[in-house]
C-alpha cells in the first residue's frame, strides 16, 4: 500500500513537471500541457486505486505441496518404466512431460 502511494505522488510530480516544461517551451499555451496532466493524473489514479481498492487474500500453501508431489511422482513412475523397458528417455523430456515445467 506505501508502495502504490509513493507511486501515485511520483506520477503526479512528474505529470506536474512535464506539463509545467511543456507549458513553458510552446510559448504559454496551456493545450499541450493539459494533455500531459490529464495523462500522468491517470497513472496516479490507477496508483490510488491499487493502494486502497484491492482486497488481498492469503491463500494457504499446502495445495501447491501437493500438486508438485503428485507430478513429481508421475515423473518418477515414467522414469522406471523406460529404465525397465530399456529405453534411453532423456531428463528434459520426463521434466517438459504434458507440457509442464517444474521449478524448484
């Protein structure tokens, strides 16, 4: 959350300070300018809205222990099938099997 409020004042400032440079290089002309404030005020409105508007959930980490073991060991069963079978299976192809990689 301090995160995202640092983030939103720093938008603003340098909305501020790029509208202010433009304003004064075209000649007083407050177009251009306006332009950059209303961009940069919706980087500092995402910003806001990060900060107080998202509801954060913990999500208990058991699942993820699971699923690794369950994949690790069907990685494990294909590894002994081709060692009984006598078939040279490469490490990249038991760990890329089904279109998944695992990470450690």
């Amino acid at each position: 959350m301090i995160l995202n409020i640092a983030a939103a004042s720093f938008h603003a400032s340098v909305g501020a300070i790029s509208a202010l440079r433009a304003y004064a290089i075209n000649g007083r002309s407050a177009r251009i300018p306006a332009g950059i404030i209303t961009l940069s005020l919706v980087g500092t409105g995402i910003d806001i809205y990060k900060a107080f508007g998202i509801i954060r959930i913990t999500v208990p980490s058991p699942v993820g222990c699971a699923l690794l073991w369950a994949n690790s060991s069907a990685v494990l069963q294909a590894f002994r099938t081709a060692r009984r079978l006598n078939f040279k299976l490469p490490t990249t192809t038991l760990i890329l099997r089904d279109g998944t990689i695992y990470f450690r």
